[in-house]
C-alpha cells in the first residue's frame, strides 16, 4: 500500500535496513585511542570550550562540541563519546542519502547512493573515529534533501 507522497513501506523497511547495517558494521572498526590531533582538541573541549587558547581549534564546532559533551555523560569517556557520535552520524548519513535520492530520483538510484555511501573507502576511513566529518556529512545530505523539498 503506498501512501500519498510516493514512499511506501518497502522504503521503510530499506531505510531501517541502511540504518542498521552501516551502525552495525562500524561497530567492530570503532577507534580505542584518539587517532589525530584535532580529536585530542575536541576532547579538551569537551571540559573546557575556549577556542582563544586552541580547544579546539577555530572555528569551534560548538554544536559538535555540545553534541559531544551530551554523549561523554552517557559513556563517561571523551573518545568512545565521539566515536558513537560519528558512528551514528555514519548511519543517519546513509538513511538521509537514501531518502533525499527517493525525494530527488527514484528508489533505485537512491539505494545505489546510499550503499555506495555506505561502502565507500574513504567515507568508511571516517565514520569510526573521534573526529566530526560524519556528523557533518550528515548535516550536508540532510540540509541538501531539505533544499530540494
């Protein structure tokens, strides 16, 4: 049965399936240590936002950094609290992709976006480490999808 706007519940079934699968995926890749400087700026930040003394570094990211310090009280540690942060924001990239594809093309074309999202080398180099690319990848799909409504 579709529903009015064209999505169908074989759409929510695929964007369900993307979500998981890329979460569960970066599960077993997800980093223990802080791999680049900017991840040690961010963990700085995380206690004390002050971007005139370099945490982090400008401009700030201070979403990110909010967003971060929400996640360090869940896991009591800086690293692991940017890690889920950027492995979630992997899968929601995926699940957004997917759903601006349909809007934009059809399903087709918005599967083999999303699985090629999810399957890139240098997107999957990315989504597992204390760092905010993920997150902002996300908000680029997700702001792109929501210009094109």
């Amino acid at each position: 049965m579709k529903k009015a706007n064209g999505w169908s519940r074989a759409d929510g079934l695929i964007t369900v399936s993307l979500f998981l699968g890329t979460f569960i995926s970066r599960i077993p890749f997800r980093t223990t240590l802080l791999g680049a400087w900017d991840s040690v700026l961010y963990t700085r930040a995380i206690e004390h936002f002050d971007i005139t003394i370099g945490q982090p570094q400008p401009p700030g990211h201070l979403f990110y950094v909010g967003l971060i310090r929400l996640a360090n009280v869940l896991t009591g540690e800086p690293n692991w609290a940017m890690v889920w942060v950027s492995i979630l924001a992997a899968a929601a990239a995926v699940t957004a992709l997917y759903w601006a594809g349909r809007m934009i093309f059809d399903r087709q074309a918005a599967l083999a976006a999303a699985l090629l999202l999810a399957t890139s080398l240098s997107s999957c180099s990315r989504r597992a480490l204390a760092l905010p690319y993920t997150l902002l990848g996300f908000l680029s799909v997700t702001v792109s999808g929501l210009v094109y409504l």
